[in-house]
C-alpha cells in the first residue's frame, strides 16, 4: 500500500536493525485518515471472504480493527492480555511467547463472543515472530470459528512469522512488508497491488 510506506519512509524511526517504531501515526498518536484508507484497504482485500466477525489483540490492534470494522460491518473481538487460565471457566486461553520482550504471556477472550458460526478475520499492526497470531489462531481452534484471513499493517519480512503463517495454508495481507532496515534505511518487499 503505497500510502503506508510513503508514511512509514517519512515518519518511521529505525532505532536499530530489527525494530521500526511508528509512534507517529499507529502505535502512540494514531492519524485516523490513514487508518480509514487501511480499513478500506482492507475491506477491499477480505471483501469476498464472508467475515461475521473481526479478531484482533490488545493493545494496538483494537483501533485498526475497529475502523476497519466499520467497512465490513462486523463486531471486533479483542483478546485481552494477562488473563488467568481458567479451565472449565467461559473463557478461551492460550499463551503467547514474545521474542521482542522475551517473555510468556496468557491471552483470553470469553467464550460468550467466538463460536463455530464465526466466520473471522484477524486484523494486527505487526508481524514479526508471528507468535500473537498463533495464540489467536490456537483460540479460534478451541471456539470451532473459522479463520478467513489475517489482516497485517506492517510485516517484518525479515522475521521468521510471515512465512510460517502463510506456509499454514492461511490468507495472509500484509500492507506494507518491510524487506529491511539496514543502517536506518527501510526497504520494502515488491508487493502486487
Ligand atoms: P510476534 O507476535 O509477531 O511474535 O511479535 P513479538 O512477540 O516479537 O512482538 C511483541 C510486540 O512487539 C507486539 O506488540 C508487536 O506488535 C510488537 N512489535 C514487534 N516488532 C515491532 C517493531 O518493529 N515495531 C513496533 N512498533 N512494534 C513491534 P505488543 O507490545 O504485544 O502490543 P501492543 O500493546 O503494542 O499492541
């Protein structure tokens, strides 16, 4: 999406070779207008795909998925980070390793809002390891709902998750795939648009 890497190009900060921060637009102050030319950009990949329900992860996620939301007409679902297992209980868990904090933590979303008439797309601001959208995927296994596709503002194509996603078998977007970020400088992978 050339917008998205215009913007990335002109505010992204790159602190080191592995981590591009955009706190300017996404991830701290958000500017909604870019965000509603992803929810369309999104509407526009996901459109045939008969979503009922869109999926994301606290913290950063829930604004991207709520304005895209609002092109499919679907309610978002977040898991919420920190929940307790609770076995037997009414909520959906599965643990998350972060490679980028290094450590484990357990995501939840009540049993009362996914189900197997779910018919969901999963919407998140990064891909790096993948290993969110594996514990969001591992929670819509438990629920019986289907996994229609994964919707990524800015993949890290040069981290391991983007393939391990798509070598699922699972519809994979990303808007903008960041090939890398050598010396401060950020390229993108060639994308068909
Ligand atoms: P993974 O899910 O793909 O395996 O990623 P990882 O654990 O490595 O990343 C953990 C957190 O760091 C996630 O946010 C992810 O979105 C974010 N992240 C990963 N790489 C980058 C990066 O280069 N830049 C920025 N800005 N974020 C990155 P989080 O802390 O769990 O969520 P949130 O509360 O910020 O939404």
């Amino acid at each position: 999406m050339k917008l998205l890497e215009e913007r990335i190009l002109r505010d992204g900060k790159v602190p080191s070779d592995d981590i591009l921060k955009v706190d300017m637009f996404l991830n701290h102050q958000i500017d909604v207008g870019l965000l509603n030319e992803i929810g369309k950009e999104f509407y526009r990949l996901f459109q045939s795909a008969h979503i009922n329900k869109i999926l994301t992860i606290e913290a950063s996620g829930i604004g991207i998925a709520c304005i895209a939301a609002q092109y499919f007409s679907v309610p978002v679902v977040f898991a919420k980070k920190g929940a307790h297992r609770n076995v037997g209980g009414n909520l959906y868990t599965s643990e998350v390793f972060s490679f980028t904090k290094n450590k484990s933590y357990l995501i939840g979303v009540s049993k009362d809002y996914l189900g197997p008439e779910d018919h969901v797309l999963i919407i998140d601001d990064f891909l790096a390891n993948g290993r969110a959208l594996i514990g969001l995927k591992d929670i819509l296994d438990q629920a019986g709902a289907k996994l229609e596709g994964i919707g990524i503002v800015i993949e890290k194509g040069f981290q391991p998750g983007g393939k391990l996603i798509r070598s699922m078998g699972i519809h994979l977007e990303s808007l903008a795939i960041v090939e890398s970020m050598q010396n401060g400088a950020v390229t993108f992978a060639l994308q068909d648009c």
